[in-house]
C-alpha cells in the first residue's frame, strides 16, 4: 500500500513530535541552544540596524533624503591631488550665484544659501560658548526640518533687510534662558543684539556634532558681523518629492550656465548628494556589522552540534525500534525523514523561543538606550529559515546512521 | 567500610577513571559535546587574541615617540587633523617656547620640535617625487636637529640633521621607510634627491619600520622631514607645532608640572582661565584609548562568550543523557554504600573532562587559525597572547563544572530504590 507523500511527512513529524516530547530535558536543552544563538544574531541585526536608523534619523534632520548641496568643492574620498585642484579651479559660491540659482529655479528647486561659524552667544551674564551660527534665508525652512516648538523662522522681508533677528537650538535656549520663553528677548552675537523670533524643538545629534546648538540669521546680518564667508553653501530641494532628479539636473545646468560654461568642460563646483551624506553612517554599521556577523554565526554552529548530539542519542536508544520498523517494511527514506522532522523540529521550537527572547530584550534595551528597537517581519522570518536548516544540518549524520541500522543486528540488540 | 577510609584522592583517581570510561564507551556523543566547547573557545580566543594584537600594537605606536616625553599641542587630539569647532580659535604654540622650557625647566632636559605642514599649501597639494615615481600619501614635517634623539626613532640608513643645517635651512631630508620605498624602491634612499614643492632636497636619512600601528599602518613610515630652519623659509605660513619634551629620568611628572606652568606664563593666562594647550604622554595617550576600546571589546568578548555557553549546554545535554542511561547503575552504586559526594564527584569529574578536553583542543586550534590569519591577512595579528590561553582553559573548565552541575546533582539526589526499580 502506498501512501501519500503529505501523510507521510505528517507521520514523520507525529512520530519525531512524540520522540522529541517523550525525552523532555534533553530536547529542552538543544532548543535552548537553538533559542540562545538565534536571539544573539537576532538581538545583533536589530541593534546594528536600529543604531543606522537612529543616525540616519537624526542625519536627516540636517541633511534630508532628498536633499542636496551645491558647493564649492565635498572633500570626502578624493585623492589629495584632485582636492587641490577642485580648490585652484573651482571659484567660491556667492549671494549672486544663489540670486541666479534662484531666478530659475522654474518652481523645480527651493534653494537656501548657507554660511556657518562658531561664535560665544549671551544674553544678560550667561554664554553659550561656540554656538554655531548660520546665516541664512527663509527658505531653509522648507528645506530642512527644522523644527519650531515656539515662535517662527526668519521671514522673506526680514532677509532682505538685514534683520537682527535670530531662531535659537534648544541647548541655546536653556542655557540662556534656563526655562523661561527666550522670544522677544535679546540675545547677543558677536556682540550685535539680535531678537529671538523663533525656538526649536530638541534634534539630537548627527554625527557626532549636535544639533542643538544652532543660531539661525539673515545671511545679511550674518556677513555684517564676520564679513562675506569664503564660500557658501546652497542648500536645494525639489518641492515635489518625486523631481528630486530632476531638481539636481535643474541645479547643475543653471550653476553651469551661470559660470559660463561650455559643453563638455568639466562642472567648476561640487553637488553633495544624499548618498555620500549617509555613507559614513552607514560604512560603521557595515564594519560593526563585518565583526560581529562572524561571531554570532560561531553561536549558531555550536547550537547546530548541540542539536546533532541530542538527536544522535535519540537514534542510538532506537536502534531496536527502528530495526524492527525497517524489518516490517519502512523505508530507509522514511526513517531518515523522521530523524531529520525530528531535528528540524527542535531547533524550530528553539528558534521561535529565541526570536520571542529577542523582541523581549530588544524592548526592555529600547527606554535605556534610547534607540527605537524591534524585530522586523524579514528578521523573524530568516531567523526562522536559519533555525531550520540549521535542524536539518544538526540532523543529516544522525539520519544517516539511522539509515544504515544493521536491521538483524539492531533486532538482535538488547 | 572501604568508602569511609578512601581519601578523596583515590575517590578522585576513580572518578576519574570511571569518566574515562563513560567518555571511551560512548565516542560519538563525547565528540559532539567536545566540538561545541571547542567551537566556543576557538571564538573566545581568537576575538581576544585579536582585540589584545591591535591594542598592543597601536600602544606600541604611541610608545614609540618616547615614554619619557610629554607632548605639548595646542588643540585636544590628533596633529593632524584639523582642530575641533571649540578649538578653533586657540593659537598655535611657538617653536621658540621650546627653548624657554629647556633653560627654565629644571626637570626638563630637552625639547625637541616638530611643525607639521599641511598636506594642501596655497591650494597646492605636496607630493614628494624621485624620479617617475611620485606619492601623496606623504606627510611634511618640520624637525629641530635633537629630533631623533628625543624622539628616538632608529635610523636604517644615514644620520639625523645638524643644527646648522637647521639655521641655514638646508634642502635636506629624511624619509620614513613606506615613503623611501614608493620613492627608491628598494634601493637605500640616503644620497638620492626628491622633489618637495618644486625644490630638491638630498636625502640624508632613512628611518627604520616603525613597530606598531594601527592594522599594519603607521603614518610615521611616511614622513617627510626636513629641518626646521628650511620649514620657516620654505612654507612660512605654517604654524602647527608639537613640542616634545623630554624629561629627565625619573621626573616626568616634576617636568610635567613645570611644563604647564611655563606654558601657562609664556601663554600670558590668567590664575582663573584654563590651559588653551593640551599636555599628553605616551600613558596618558594610551590609557584614554583603553577606556573606549576596554567597551568595545567587552561587548565583542561578551558576544563571543554565547558560543562558549552553548557549548556549555551541550555539554549539560551529554551529562543529562548519561545520568539518565545510567540511572540503574547509579542505584546500585548507592545502595551498595557509594556516598551521594562520590556520585557528584563522579559526573562532575565526566563533565569537566569533556569540557577540559574540549578547550584544549580549542585553544589549539585558535593557536593554529592565529598563526595563519597572521601569515594571510596583511596588518592582522591573531598572536595568541599566554594568558589568553590560560584563561580559555580555565574559561572550559568553569563552563564543565557550571554546566554539569545540575545533571550530577540530579544523578546524587536519585533514591536508591527507585533508580534500582528503573528499567
């Protein structure tokens, strides 16, 4: 009589259930070998993912995804030679350049200049040392996320008259103020008085440098008090999320025609993409990632031996057993299914308990580190998938030998 | 009664014996639950042996600018990198402090200079270039003639400079050994020229290969020096000044303070204002990095650990499983007047063979992978220290008497009756 291949598997698995039921505690211990590796490598691809997106987060408060700058020269991985050259060739950026930038646009790019340094800022007798202040236009806010909690950002009116009016960090603002609501008062820079119209809300820090201890002001005012700045910064946004290309392409050709330049010279001046911006994060993650991945696999392979012994044991008591079966009829595949639905299902067990584990740790380190932590569907599913196999690894040399029981010498066993 | 006179030395001898029986009668399972305690060790190990080669050598690479030399910088951190945005505005310290430390300082027994030059000048990048072979991967360096000597750098080939070279600012050179090989391959460098900025100088010595560093690099292989003298007149412009100040023997700390306090008088601060110079040693250097990668490298150990305890369960897996097969015999033992000591004795002894066995066989095989991860990777160390293999061993055996601790238990707290009745 022939059955079914779905029956039979189902057989497989009762029987190896029953096996694996019938010998708790050595079960217990290889898929708790199983739990422990799958929660370690489960526990390390959420908190190496979760660190990247909390820099990213963060990241992308200065420096949105869609996002980019048109600069004089971006320093980061070029030789030594080719930045000196970028510096001979390539002329400073102006307010006349972003003026030009501006004037065509064609509503595809919002452009905001950007000049920073760091200065003391007081107010009464208390200063916040090395404040970094930016000059710069109305329409950074609609680049950046800036994020008002009181007040407003410098107007279009205030810009072109040079206002002394100043949006405040939230580190400037309880260092200066300590609790008390900063708009309207005077803070000083550089020793100008200029009026805070505007707070914001608390941003953290990317890359290391906080973002908190920023002071926003006219690029007027800001080339009154330090001079015109070498070069500036032109910070651009497609308004329309989906003509970030197009936007870039926009920025390149007007920059291009603006210096006059003929087809096919080389661009006199650099665009900072998102891409490089967010390479950094995530090269540390990729390297963090490159040292912790080989040792967490380590785990899984002594996990995959633990389970081999535990189902080996159980072939060796049933020895007997599985004599007899292959006496009345049962085939060698048959026995082998068994012994492997019986390894698999411990270290499946094993790895359910582990990804539980692990979305518990996951949220009680969420609160003290800070960083928003919890498994994802794909992580489940690949630590399922890795548990799995690593049932059928544990469990290929025990199916073998049970395959190749001596079926009279097994009988004759006692 | 024999078992009331036995000492626990031959209770221990036949424990043992009685352990290496139950691991020889069953091959397979002993081999299985060794391979998960090897597994574990070879990870503890060669992360430890890894972690302990880098910090080693990039201590080294600090103690080689002098262990009786404290720095003096006046921004907080690398030379070489461009200062911090809170930093900015503190003023370089001056070449010629160096001569008031060393008359004024009665600790101090000589100061030597270094201006480092930048590696753009007037939106030029500096290249050396001898012959067709040209790099950038040089760093220009400004040295007073007592360099060498208070740095202590070991020459392969040439001499230091002379103090008249120095006030006659002479085109002369001396090349580290990554830059005389990009430049002379491996021919010497000492009287050959090289162009700097579009002058010639004449290399008048090389240095040896710097021992330590950072995966295999060192940036000190690719300096470039020249005397002080010719860094004055050739880039005048260049400011960047490190003061190494040696003390006399036994008086760091003496030349330290007086060090402090010099710069302090020639730096006109006030009583309340804070030093705008930062002072360092080789220590202190390194003892700062010790307290970052001391976190770093618990988090990985700790990491590498999970293996270890696996294979510590799979070592309370084999126990479990004996201690289950042999229920009757354990009965029997009992009730023939074996005392419950014994039989923990007994498993323990099985447990921490196996778990023993299991790390030296470990360690072995960390010592082996070390030796060829050394030889393969370039700029990768996995020596594997002495006490890193004692404490693997020792790591093994805690694990097999922690892991077999319960299962032996189990084994001592059974009812004679009972586990005779077992079937």
């Amino acid at each position: 009589m022939r059955r079914s291949g779905f029956s039979s598997y189902r057989e497989a698995i009762g029987q190896a259930a029953r096996s694996a039921i019938a010998n708790r505690l050595r079960t217990f211990l290889g898929g708790l070998a199983i739990a422990v590796a799958v929660a370690t490598i489960a526990i390390v691809v959420e908190g190496l993912d979760g660190f990247a997106r909390y820099s990213r987060l963060t990241s992308a408060r200065a420096f949105g995804s869609d996002t980019f700058v048109v600069t004089r020269v971006v320093s980061a991985n070029i030789s030594r030679r080719a930045l000196a050259d970028k510096l001979t060739r390539n002329p400073a950026i102006r307010r006349s350049d972003v003026r030009f930038l501006d004037r065509f646009a064609a509503g595809r790019v919002v452009y905001a200049p950007l000049a920073q340094r760091s200065a003391d800022v007081t107010a009464g007798n208390r200063t916040y040392e090395n404040a970094s202040v930016g000059g710069t236009s109305a329409a950074l806010l609609e680049i950046r996320d800036l994020g008002l909690e009181r007040g407003r950002f410098l107007s279009r009116d205030e810009e072109e008259r040079a206002a002394q009016v100043a949006v405040i960090g939230a580190d400037i603002a309880s260092a200066l103020f300590a609790g008390l609501d900063p708009l309207g008062k005077a803070v000083r820079v550089a020793g100008r008085r200029f009026e805070v119209i505007g707070v914001q809300t608390r941003q953290g820090s990317a890359g290391g440098a906080s973002l908190d201890k920023n002071v926003w002001i006219p690029l007027q005012a800001f080339e009154r008090l330090f001079g015109a700045p070498e070069s500036l910064q032109v910070f651009a946004r497609a308004p329309d999320p989906a003509g970030s290309a197009r936007a870039e392409a926009q920025a390149v050709t007007t920059m291009r025609a603006r210096r006059q330049l003929r087809p096919g010279a080389a661009d006199n001046f650099d665009l900072l993409l998102p891409e490089a911006a967010r390479g950094f994060v995530d090269r540390i993650a990729e390297r963090a990632g490159a040292a912790a991945a080989p040792i967490s696999i380590m785990a899984l392979l002594a996990a995959i031996v633990v389970v081999t012994n535990t189902t080996l044991v159980s072939v060796t008591q049933r020895t007997r057993e599985i004599g007899i079966r292959r006496a009345l009829g049962a085939s060698r595949r048959h026995i082998v299914s068994e012994v492997l639905a019986e390894a698999s299902l411990i270290a499946v067990a094993g790895g359910l308990v582990g990804v539980i584990a692990a979305q518990i740790a996951l949220a009680v380190a969420e609160e003290p580190l800070g960083l928003s932590l919890s498994l994802r569907v794909s992580t489940v599913v690949w630590s399922l998938l890795a548990a799995g196999s690593s049932g059928i690894v544990a469990g290929w040399y025990p199916a073998r030998r049970a395959a190749r029981v001596n079926v009279i010498a097994a009988i004759r066993l006692e | 009664m024999p078992a009331r006179v036995r000492t626990w030395r031959s209770m221990v001898r036949e424990a043992a014996w009685l352990a290496v029986d139950s691991v020889r009668s069953q091959p397979a399972r002993s081999f299985l639950a060794i391979l998960g305690i090897v597994i574990g060790i070879v990870t503890v190990v060669l992360v430890t042996a890894v972690l302990a080669n880098v910090r080693n050598s990039v201590a080294l690479l600090f103690r080689e600018l002098g262990t009786e030399n404290i720095f003096a910088f006046h921004l907080t951190g690398d030379p070489y990198q461009p200062a911090s945005e809170q930093e900015a505005r503190r003023k370089p310290l001056k070449p010629a402090f160096a001569d008031e430390l060393a008359r004024a300082g009665s600790a101090v027994r000589e100061v030597a200079v270094q201006v480092i030059v930048p590696p753009i000048v007037n939106n030029r990048a500096l290249t050396a270039r001898a012959g067709d072979n040209e790099t950038d991967t040089v760093l220009v360096e400004g040295q007073s003639a007592n360099f060498f000597e208070v740095a202590g750098a070991e020459f392969a080939a040439g001499r230091p400079f002379t103090d008249l070279e120095s006030r006659a600012a002479a085109h002369v050179a001396i090349v580290g050994s990554s830059l005389a090989r990009a430049l002379y391959g491996s021919a010497s460098a000492v009287g050959k020229s090289l162009v700097l900025a579009g002058e010639t100088y004449v290399v008048v010595g090389e240095t040896a290969p710097r021992k330590g560093g950072f995966f295999g690099e060192n940036r000190q292989d690719s300096v470039l020096a020249i005397p002080m003298g010719t860094v004055a007149r050739r880039f005048p412009d260049v400011e960047t000044t490190v003061l190494y100040i040696r003390s006399r023997p036994g008086m760091r700390q003496q030349a330290w303070n007086e060090t402090e306090t010099i710069l302090r008088r020639l730096r006109r601060l006030g009583p309340d204002q804070e030093n705008d110079f930062t002072l360092s040693t080789s220590e202190s250097i390194i003892r700062t990095l010790d307290d970052i990668s001391a976190r770093v490298g618990l988090v990985t150990i700790a990491l590498a650990a999970v293996s270890l305890i696996i294979g510590g369960i799979g070592i309370a897996n084999v126990m479990i499983i004996s201690v289950t097969e042999r229920t009757r015999e354990i009965g029997t033992r009992l009730a023939i007047g074996a005392r419950r000591r014994e039989v923990l004795g007994q498993f323990l002894i099985e447990a921490a063979l196996l778990s023993t066995l299991g790390g030296a066989a470990g360690v072995l095989v960390a010592l082996g992978m070390g030796v060829v991860l050394t030889w393969f990777v370039s700029g990768f160390s996995a020596v594997v220290p002495v006490w890193a293999i004692i404490a693997g061993l020792a790591a093994s055996l805690g694990v097999g008497v922690t892991a077999g601790y319960w299962p032996a238990s189990r084994a001592a707290a059974l009812d004679p009756i009972e586990a005779l009745r077992y079937e």
